[in-house]
C-alpha cells in the first residue's frame, strides 16, 4: 500500500502521478477539510480526481486543503469492508466505519490520528511489535471497550485515548516510560488505570474527566482557571495510580501482563484480601487483558471462596471477566457459558448446584 498526497486544487479536477500503472485507489479520503463528493479513474500511472458539484452551496471551484488516499499495487481489499489493515505510514488513518481492525507486521509505531474518530472499534489488540502510540491515535473512538496493549510499548501519546468514552480497564505493561497530556483524559467508563512504578514522565491530566476511576485522589483546579490544574495534585494523582497496590503484592502481581499460574500458587494465601474498593486480586486478575485460563483456574482451585466477594460497586469477579471480552472460553474447551466454564474452575465440591450447571450428558 502507499499513501498518495492529493494537493490542493483551484479545479474541481486535477491529475496526480502514481507509483506504479494500475494502482487501485480506495475512495476512502483521509486528512484535510476537502468539501463536496469525489470520484477517481486511474489511466495507467495518472490518477484523475474529479470534484463532483452538487449545489451552489458547495461553494468555489476546487478544494482548499491537501488530502490524502490509499492506493494498493496488489491485494486490493474490499473497500466496502469494515475491517482495516493497518500499515503504519505516514498520514495514514482507518476509515471512520471501521470495526475490525488488523495491524500489518511490518508495524512499529501507531501513527498520530491512525485510528481516531472510528467510533465503531469496539476491542483492539496491539501486537507486541507496536512501540509508540503518537498522540490522538485513538481519539474519539468512543464505542472501544477493550484494549490489549503491546508487551513491548514504550510510550503513549498526548491524548492517544482521549474521549474514548465506553474503555474500562488499561494494564500498560512495564516497558512503558512516557505517558502525554490528557492521555486517556474524558474516558467515562474508566476504572482500572494500572501504570508501571518506573515509569519515566507522566504528563498533566491524564485521567482528567475519568469519573469512574477508582482512585482516593482526585485532581484539584486553580480557583481562577476551572482549566488549570494543581500541578503539586497533579503529581499526587500520578503517584496514586503507580502506588495503589503497593501494599497489596497480590493484587499488584494479578495487574501484571507477566501474570502465571505460578505466581497465583505463590500468592494465594493473600486471595482474599481485599483493597479500599473491597476488590480481592481475583476482580484484579479477571480485568487484566492478559490473563490466561490457566490463571483464572489456579485462582479458583485454590480459593473458590474468593469468586464471591463482592467490590464496593457490586460486582463479582466473574462480572469482570464477562465485561473483559475474553475469548478462551470458547476456543479453550467449546463451553457454551462463561459462567458453566467458571464454575467447572473450581473443585466440585464447593458448590451443591454445580450439577445443575453442568448436567451429565
């Protein structure tokens, strides 16, 4: 794929050189205020883009800004598709309907506004060669519930998760060293934001207008500029955030991407401790993005009597497992309920109805 610049015109038709003969362009525009409707032939190596006027409203002739479209040399996809590969280039964005989103291997770095405004994502998993997320990358993407960050990121940028107003739970995993301003700012939905304890620079108001957050420290703002904040608070919020679980080691090793069933074998004598929010490790274990089943059954075996505490909202562990999204149950042993799958985790003793749940075939 390549990205092609459609300069602006003063015309409301203009030829522009492709890389090779016979690119196909998707007519998906990106970038740029362009106004009207357009068409697009290529001729060879000559895209002709054609500004098609529909009313005196439509104004001047032509188009004032640059914009930009993608053009395939082979493997056209279906460009009426709602699933995007993304490649990573300059200027590159996901087209606004996009549900289905894939990363090209070659990808390293999710460009500024790769993915902003795609309003239908509901869960994105970046793979563990993504380093950097550049600022506004998911922006306003506001029906994205769930995301599995990459093991190996280092950095987030300024508003990359900004509005993303349905995200509930973000583990960034400990290779992460810079965090911008208002990175994961106006996410409404926001409960867990679990940062690593080395990490390098947190910007200003970065969970600003998270609500949901649960966090004993809330921002404080300047009487005089309802905009500015505290920047002594600022930092005890950051602290927060990166502390919260310091006195707990289970739950801060249930928050960990690198969890295992040995660390949970390890830990389990503290499985029913619970924190501020009345959370046992096992609410922790059941949010985290990278739990395995192998995790989640080690919990139970050990300590079913933890799967029915309750936290400070009333909700159960396996009420976090089930807003999780995860996928293994189906594809571990074709179970056709999560909580049957559950339930199974445990020793058939503990419960009496277990039976009911799971008849004899």
């Amino acid at each position: 794929m390549r990205i092609i610049r459609i300069p602006r015109s003063d015309r409301n038709s203009r030829d522009v050189i492709l890389p090779y003969d016979g690119m196909k362009v998707d007519p998906r525009i990106m970038g740029g205020y362009y106004g009207g409707k357009y068409s697009f032939s290529v001729n060879g190596r000559i895209l002709t883009i054609t500004k098609i006027v529909c009313s005196e409203e439509d104004g001047r002739p032509g188009w004032d800004n640059d914009f930009f479209l993608r053009a395939y040399v082979q493997d056209f996809p279906d460009f009426t598709t709602t699933v995007y590969t993304y490649w990573g280039l300059d200027y590159e964005e996901a087209p606004f309907d996009t549900t289905v989103l894939i990363f090209h291997p070659s990808v390293r770095t999710i460009r500024e506004y790769a993915f902003s405004h795609c309003k239908s994502l509901l869960r994105v998993t970046i793979p563990d060669t993504v380093t950097r997320i550049e600022e506004y990358a998911f922006f306003h993407c506001h029906s994205l519930r769930y995301i599995q960050l990459s093991r190996n990121l280092v950095s987030i940028g300024l508003q990359a998760f900004c509005n993303c107003t349905s995200l509930q739970d973000v583990y960034l995993p400990p290779t992460v060293t810079q965090i911008g301003d208002y990175a994961f700012a106006d996410c409404e939905s926001l409960r867990f934001l679990f940062l690593p304890e080395d990490i390098e620079h947190i910007g200003n108001a970065v969970v600003d207008g998270c609500n949901r957050l649960l966090t004993t420290v809330n921002y404080r703002f300047d009487d005089e500029d309802e905009d500015d904040i505290d920047p002594i608070n600022n930092d005890e919020v950051n602290q927060w955030l990166m502390q919260r679980h310091a006195n707990l080691p289970f739950h801060q090793a249930c928050s960990s991407i690198y969890i295992t069933p040995q660390v949970i074998v390890h830990g389990i004598e503290r499985a029913t401790e619970v924190d501020e929010y009345q959370m046992t490790a096992l609410h922790i274990l059941c949010a985290n993005p990278h739990v395995t089943p192998d995790c989640i059954r080690a919990y139970l075996q050990l300590a079913p009597e933890a799967a029915d505490q309750e936290d400070s909202d009333g909700m159960t562990p396996l009420q976090y497992l089930s807003r999780n999204d995860i996928t293994f149950v189906q594809e571990e042993r074709n179970f056709s309920s999560l909580m049957i799958w559950w339930y199974h985790c445990m020793p058939p003793q503990t419960f009496a109805y277990l039976d009911v749940l799971m008849p004899e075939s």
